[in-house]
C-alpha cells in the first residue's frame, strides 16, 4: 500500500479563508456519475468505460473530485497514472488497480495513451450483494490502491482482468439480462479488492469468524456515520451490539487497530482533506471535526503527523504538481472541472 503522508497534486480549489468549511468543502466538484447530469442524483447503474473514452479529451488529467454515491474501480492496463487520493501521491504503473469508496476526493494524472477501464458502481448496487458478505464492507470503506506487485493471491491478476474486460463489454452490448449481469459483474470486482486489501493487511476471513467482521463492519459504518461527533466508545459498541473490551478485541483482530484509534484515524483523514483542499482556518477546522478548541486540534493532529496543522498545510501548498512520468509540470495547470476517468 503506498505511503498516505504525501501530498497530491492540485489545481485551484484553494478558497479564500475567511469562508466556512461547509463552503470550501462544497468547493470541491462533487459528481453524480463523471459530471454528468445534477450531483444531487443517483445513477440507477453501473457504468463502464475506457480510460481514453473520456481523460484524452482532457489532457489526459482529471482535476480533483468526489463522487457523492458511487464507487469507482479503475485498471491501469498500460501506461501509467499517477493518483491523488486523499492526500496520497500514489504512482499506479501498468497493471495496478485502485478502488474508492464515496465521498473520496481524488484525482489522476495519466500518461498519454494510457490504456485501462472505469467502473462505477452506485452504492444502492453493491449494498444489496454486500448484505450477504458483511466482513468485505470494512474493507471497502477505505481507498484500496494495489500495484501489480502487490497482487498476493494467485490468478488473482488474471481473475480481475477478466472482470473489468467482461464488464465493459457487457455495458456496451444489450443481451438478455444485462442490468443483471452488470450488477453481479460489480459485486464481484468489489469482492475481489475486499479479498486483496485483506490479503495485504494480513487479515484474511479465515483468521477472524463471520460474525466477528460483520461487528467490525457495522462499527466501521457507525464511524462513517457519527466520527464528526465527541462519540464515545461505549456508544459506538452499544450501537453495534458488543462491549467495549470485545469490540477493541475484535477491531485488533480484523484490522490490527482499536476502535479509538479507527476513529482518530477517519478524523485524521478529513483534516487532512480540509488543510489541503480548503483554506478554512484552523479552528474553523477543528469546530468542524467536533473539537473543543484550536489548541486540542492542533496537539492531535501534531501527535499523530509530527506536524502542525499550518504546517502540514504549507508543506502541502508547496509541492509541486507532477506530470504523469513524476516531473512537475511547467505550468502547474489543472482545470478544477475536470472530470471523468475516475
């Protein structure tokens, strides 16, 4: 998995400071399905392309942005991309995958002629099939970036090429059955990243029973849900079923984590997306993330960065956008509306 603690490249989504997070957040393009149609809707399925059918007409570059309900699967068959996810700088060379959950904010700098497919999945798609598989809900909640040398089952580089290729040709035909097959198609790619961010996490099914995940999954969502609140622990394992002790039990033994130290972290996660995506103040950030004041946001966030929260925004600020071989651009142009591709 690559290192989180880098900063990706931008374009002009910086605001001016003296607007609230919930406008500078705003800010940031968020999507139905590739900037197509109202972000408020929902499309009804999933959708499959190539990585040229929509990036070539863009430079080959897609500017940073979120999808409000999907969630997107992308194959580097050849080429080369360079991803932004979350304040991940991640190179994705010639048969990697990433996958991401809602609300992620990313981006991706490809390198001309790359070649690969798209999928996107509304969330309604998967949380109908992920209903039988509660353990792979954990998994997919956060982004999965997998290298092909990262690939740890075998045939499993083999199984996920076949589909991403059957997918896109399902989506472009129309035989008997094809929303159904899409469907199930999807659900099995969603599967296969769940099945490989586990294997590389060390944390595979058959170390931890059913029932067991599908606990650590609903406190995953619960997290999802509420980690803006001053929730404690207590609230989370009675909202999920379990005690406190067998909770943190459970969250070690599937994630190598406690519940606290999950939650700290999808807090870490927005703060960071705010300092890099936004020019909010700092306590303005910190009220959003639920803290008591400035100084106890700011102790958090050094404690577990080794940085400040100015800090780390003016190491961000200051790296320099990367072309998609690694050089930075001349230029350091990104068109903030650009979309698709990812």
């Amino acid at each position: 998995m690559p290192d989180l603690s880098r900063r990706p490249p931008r374009g002009d989504e910086c605001v001016p400071a003296h607007r609230s997070v919930e406008a500078v957040t705003e800010a940031i393009p968020a999507y139905a399905l590739y900037g197509d149609g109202d972000p408020a809707s929902v499309p009804s399925g999933v959708h499959a392309e190539t990585i040229r059918a929509r990036s070539s007409a863009l430079g080959w570059r897609i500017g940073a942005h979120r999808h409000g309900a999907l969630y997107q699967g992308i194959w580097i068959a050849s080429g080369h991309a360079q991803a932004s996810v979350e304040g991940v700088e991640a190179d994705l060379p010639a048969g990697s995958f990433a996958f991401l959950p809602p609300l992620v904010v990313h981006a991706y700098a490809f390198a001309p002629e790359t070649v690969g497919i798209v999928v996107s999945v509304p969330s309604s798609v998967l949380a109908m099939g992920l209903a039988a598989a509660p353990g792979a809900r954990g998994a997919l909640a956060r982004p999965i970036l997998l290298p092909a040398a990262g690939i740890c089952r075998p045939d499993a580089l083999a199984e996920a090429q076949f589909l991403f290729e059957t997918i896109l040709a399902d989506h472009a035909g129309f035989a008997l059955g094809r929303d159904a097959t899409l469907n199930a198609r999807a659900l099995l790619i969603a599967l296969w990243f769940a099945r490989e961010a586990q294997e590389v996490a060390g944390a595979g099914e058959d170390q931890a029973p059913r029932r067991d995940l599908a606990v650590v999954g609903r406190f995953l969502s619960e997290v999802e849900a509420h980690f803006l609140e001053p929730r404690p622990i207590a609230v989370y394992a009675r909202s999920v079923g379990v005690s406190v002790p067998h909770l943190g039990r459970l969250c070690r033994a599937a994630t190598g984590r406690p519940p606290l130290g999950l939650v700290h972290d999808r807090r870490l996660i927005e703060a960071k997306r705010l300092l890099v995506y936004t020019g909010a103040p700092v306590g303005e950030i910190a009220r959003r993330l639920g803290f008591d004041s400035p100084a106890y946001f700011s102790r958090f966030f050094r404690d577990r960065t080794g940085r400040s929260p100015l800090a780390f925004r003016q190491a961000a600020n200051e790296a320099p956008t990367k072309a998609p071989n690694g050089a930075p651009r001349q230029d350091g142009s990104e068109s903030r509306n650009e979309v698709g591709g990812g």
